[in-house]
C-alpha cells in the first residue's frame, strides 16, 4: 500500500489545484451524459413519448446539444490546464527534488547504485508514470461518479437490459485483473531495457577519446543497436499487451450494443422501451465501458507505478532506517514563483574552531569484498601537516573517503575538539574540512564559475586562491580570463592545470583542515615546490595530504604508512627510516625511481 500512500501525500501537496482539477474531469466526463439525456429527449419527442416534465421545443433541443457539450468540455478544458496540469508538473518538480536531495545526503562516493544514465532515467521515466498514476486517481474518482449517475438512469428505464450489458464489461475487468503478473514483467523488462540505453549513451559521450584510441567504434555501434534492439522487443511486447486487452474492450462495448438490439425489440413495439431511450443507453456506454477500463486498467497501473516507486527509492535508500519511500513526496518549496534561497559562505563559532582531530578505531570494508581499511588511529593538531603514504590499493584513498563521510564507516569514531562527531558527511564540509580529489571534478563552465560554485563572488578572494594553487599566472594568459570555458571535466585544460584548478576551489573556502588526495601527481617538481611553499607560509594552514612525493614527505609533521589497510608506521621520515620496513621499501622506490627518471631526461 505504500504507493497509496505516496500517491496520497503528493494529492495533498496541492490540495487546491487537485480539487480543481477533479472539478474539471466532472465537467469533462458529465458531457456525454448531458448529450445523451437531450438525444434522448429529441428521439423521444419524434417518436411522440415525450419524457420531460418540462416542454422544451425539438428544435430548442438541437440547437442546445451541440453548444451545451461543447462549451461543458471548454471549460473542462480550462479549468484541467490550470489546475491539474499545473499540478503534475509541480508534483514532478518536487520529486526530482526530493530525489536529488535524498542522493545529496548519501555517503558521497555510493550516491548512486548505478550508472548516472540509469539515474537520468529514473528522473525521467519512473517520475512521469509516478504522476500519471497519481492523476488517474482523481481521474476514476469522476469517471465513476458519472458512471453511477449513469448507471443509475439506465437501471431505472430497464433494469433487466441494464443487469444484462454490464455482464461483458465485468468480464473484461476480471480479465483484465488476473493478467496482472504479465503486465508486471513486461514493464519491468520494458524498463531495464530502456534504463540500458540510457545508461550507454551516457558512457559513450563519456569514453568517446577511448572508443577512437581503441578504434572500436563499430563494435559500439553494434553493441548499441543490440541493446536498442532489446528495448524496441521489450516495448512493443508491453504495448502489444495493453493494445489487446484494449482491443477486447472495444469488442465488450460492441457486444454490449448487440445484447441491447437484441432485448428491445419487443419493448420497442411496446412502446416499453423508446427510441430515445436505446439511443441513451448505445450513447453512454462508451464512456460507462471507460469506467469500467479505467478499473481493470488501474492493476497495470499500480504495478507499474510500484515498480517505478522502487526504482526510485533505490537512489535514495541509505543505511539510515527513517529514509522510506514517503520521503520521495515529503513536502517542500520547489522555487517556481518563489525567489531561490541566498547562498552564503558558511562560518564558523568559536567552538568550531580546530584545535585537535581525533581518528580512533576508524574501520570501513567494501561489501562483499576483504578490502579496506582496519582501526586506523592518529591526531591532527591545528598547523601540522599530517601525510598518508603506501603502495596502490593500500587504502590511502578509502581511509580519506570514510573520514569525509563519504564511505559509511563501520566501526571507530571521529572526534573534533574531543567532541564525537556523529554525521561525517554533514560535518566534515566547509569552512570545517575541504577536499580536492585524486581525479578532479570539474564542470564545463568558466574558470570563475568552477572556483565560486554557486558562492557569491564578494565572499571569496578568487583571485588569491588561484595565487595559491599556482595557476593564477596560467589564468591571465588565457585569452577571457576568469571567463574561460574549461569544456566538460575541464576537458580543455591539462591534467596539472585540472589539479590546481580544483585545489583553488578548496583554497577559497579557507577551511580548518585542507585535505588533498595526491595533488602533485601529475605536477613538475617545480610547480610542486612552489604550491607547498605557499600553502605553508599560510598562518595556521593545516593539511591532510595522500602523497608519496619526497618533498611531501621531507616537510611532513606525522606520517602515516598504510600497509594492506592498517597502519604499518606513524611518526617523522627520520623515525619511520629507521623503524618502518615498509616506509624504507617505499622511500627507496621513490628515490631510485626519482633518479632513474632524472638520468633518463639527461639521456634523451
């Protein structure tokens, strides 16, 4: 029943549109039940049985059919765009709001269960079929007020001819109930073919320089037409289903029109049954055979709405229990006549501060797999330097990400000030910690724009933090500047400028601890020099750093050595040298390694 629930909550988000937008389908469906009764009338005076108390003149009747349903559906119309309309797009708004935020409050680096296409996809179609899901409600609700005033009517002219057409739509409503379970793996087939499609094209776009280095790009094309082979079975497989059982319904209205040709033709004779009324009951029973479509056609529905419902929550679900699917229509401003909330640069009380960071029993194992890190423990003091050093895949990286939140740590605590802190992911963000990558994000917008981030540019010194990333000479030279489009992920700049770009970012929210994840890898030695330099002769800078660069090293206040996800060493370069044999095998690899690379330039 949770897709009730929902559907009831987003029913309740608007409450005014909905009940005009109920209003207008009362309007929109009561048309042909007011056509029917003037028909009727019409047919009734030409065959001389009048059946109106009122005398109403045949030829007032004609004239007002036309009018009379026409101007009922105007305003049905009407009334339906301004209201109902306006609400199902809103309502799509706020759930891809919802969604968005509830992936936003996930540990950042398992936002997504799967691929960001996927993810496009879930925004897209589940949301839609949500919504028109959530619309047929209020849509039967009407349909079937008009359909019991119809009824109503029918059974009181003959309740016998009444009891009799209503035997095939019944049927139909049966059968369209037990083929459910098809409708169920249709749609779920239907859905993961398209979410496939999706989730390439997006990996496409992304590996495009791959694809022609690999000159693969026939054997793209044809994996892609394979899989959009699959999509096109998989839709016309649930679109032939829904058009057959649709097909029956056409032939129980048809059949319903034959039971009634049959029974009245004696009661025609008898004047029992009139013209009029035969031309009423075959006028309503295209919109009463809706009703009772709209009933069978709602198990489908629901399924697929259940199924969209799941593949939505799974964006969202996280180890936290109060996340349900209810948070997927949890009210909220979506800022459509609203102006948007200010962003301002966060501060910091006094409290906030740092003077210690505690990392105690800090533990974090992927799931299903051995990897990972094991009660890590070390303190930062304000204005060190603290460096994570070890070979790749020992767990440098994770142990930075479970830190920041963004891996749910399994075990151990985090202290700030000797004070616990119990959400990483919501605590460890600026002016407290920031974070510049191993692999930078960066977006295809201006220089400017990927340092400010939404940031108004009055509170931050742009210009300082590319002075202290090393690139804010770089920057001059290019020729708009700061209003440099850096192409997607910076596509435009180098791997070094890619890195300094993102360290500015960081720079420019002057946080209590910067933390950086390998920053000089992909920088000269010089270039390299000059960032340490400047980030020391900051007053107070304090800096976690994964580096295995000598210069880092060298500077390092404490240093810690992981070694197959634990601590293997902590201390000064001098100390572990002497006492560390991992940290002796990793700094004689990078010396050797370091001149080798220095012989090899002189030779060439």
């Amino acid at each position: 029943m949770k897709v009730m629930r929902i559907s009831w909550e987003m029913l309740k988000y608007k409450p005014g549109l909905v009940i005009g937008g109920f209003l207008s389908d009362i309007l929109f469906f009561l048309q042909p039940l007011a056509a029917g009764l003037i028909t009727r009338e019409i047919f009734n005076q030409l065959q001389g049985t009048a059946g109106w108390d009122i005398s109403i003149n045949i030829w007032v009747l004609v004239l007002l059919v036309l009018p009379i349903t026409l101007t009922m559906r105007l305003i049905g119309d009407f009334v339906f765009v301004f209201t109902m309309w306006i609400f199902i797009l809103m309502s799509r708004i706020l759930v891809r709001k919802n969604m968005l935020d509830g992936i936003f409050k996930k540990p950042g680096a398992v936002a997504l269960p799967d691929s960001p296409g996927e993810a496009v996809s879930r925004f897209r179609g589940d949301i839609e079929e949500t919504m028109w899901f959530v619309y047929h409600l209020t849509a039967l609700l009407s349909l079937g007020l008009f359909t019991g005033i119809s009824f109503f009517i029918m059974q009181s002219i003959n309740w016998e001819i009444t009891l009799y057409v209503s035997i095939p739509l019944v049927i139909m409503m049966v059968m369209v109930f037990f083929t459910r379970p098809i409708f169920t793996r249709l749609r779920k087939q239907r859905r993961k073919a398209a979410g496939a499609v999706t989730r390439t094209i997006g990996e496409i776009f992304r590996s495009v320089q791959a694809i022609k280095v690999a000159t693969a790009e026939d054997n793209v094309l044809n994996y892609f037409e394979e899989i959009n082979d699959k999509r096109r079975i998989a839709e016309v497989k649930d679109e032939f289903f829904h058009r057959f059982l649709h097909s029956i319904y056409n032939t129980s209205i048809y059949l319903c029109i034959g039971i009634i040709l049959l029974l009245v033709g004696n009661n025609l004779q008898n004047n029992i049954f009139s013209v009029g009324d035969l031309a009423f009951f075959v006028g309503i029973l295209g919109s009463m055979g809706e009703f009772i479509w709209d009933i069978g056609d709602i198990v489908p529905h629901y399924i697929r709405t259940k199924v969209s419902i799941g593949r939505m929550f799974k964006l969202i679900k996280s180890e936290d229990e109060e996340v349900t699917e209810l948070d997927l229509a949890k009210h909220g401003e979506i800022y459509i006549k609203e102006p948007y909330p200010l962003i301002q640069m966060p501060s910091l009380e006094i409290r906030d501060r740092l003077s210690k960071f505690e990392v105690r029993g800090l533990t974090y194992s992927y799931p299903n797999s051995e990897k990972g890190i094991s009660n890590i423990n070390f303190t930062i003091n304000k204005g060190s330097f603290t460096v994570i050093t070890g070979r790749i895949g020992s767990g440098k990286t994770t142990l930075l990400r479970t830190i920041l939140g963004l891996l749910p740590n399994d075990d151990g605590g985090l202290y700030w000030n000797g004070e616990i802190v119990e959400k990483p992911e919501d605590f460890f963000i600026p002016p407290r910690t920031a974070y510049t990558s191993q692999v930078p994000r960066l977006f295809s917008e201006t220089i400017k724009e990927n340092i400010l981030m939404g940031l108004a540019e009055e509170s931050i010194d742009v210009e300082e933090a590319l002075n202290l990333a090393v690139i804010g000479e770089e920057v001059e030279e290019f020729d708009d500047g700061l209003d440099t489009l850096i192409g997607p992920k910076g596509v435009k700049l180098s791997g070094g400028q890619r890195q300094r770009l993102a360290a500015a970012r960081m720079f420019a929210r002057k946080a209590e601890i910067q933390i950086f994840d390998d920053l000089s890898s992909a920088l000269d030695i010089e270039t390299e020099q000059l960032l340490w330099k400047r980030v020391f002769a900051r007053e107070g800078s304090t800096c976690l750093a994964v580096s295995h660069r000598p210069i880092a090293l060298r500077r390092a206040d404490n240093i810690i050595v992981i070694k197959d996800g634990e601590i293997a060493g902590q201390g000064k370069l001098e100390y572990l040298l002497e006492t560390c044999d991992e940290m002796k095998r990793l700094w004689e690899e990078k010396i050797l390694g370091s001149t080798q690379s220095a012989v090899s330039s002189n030779t060439d």
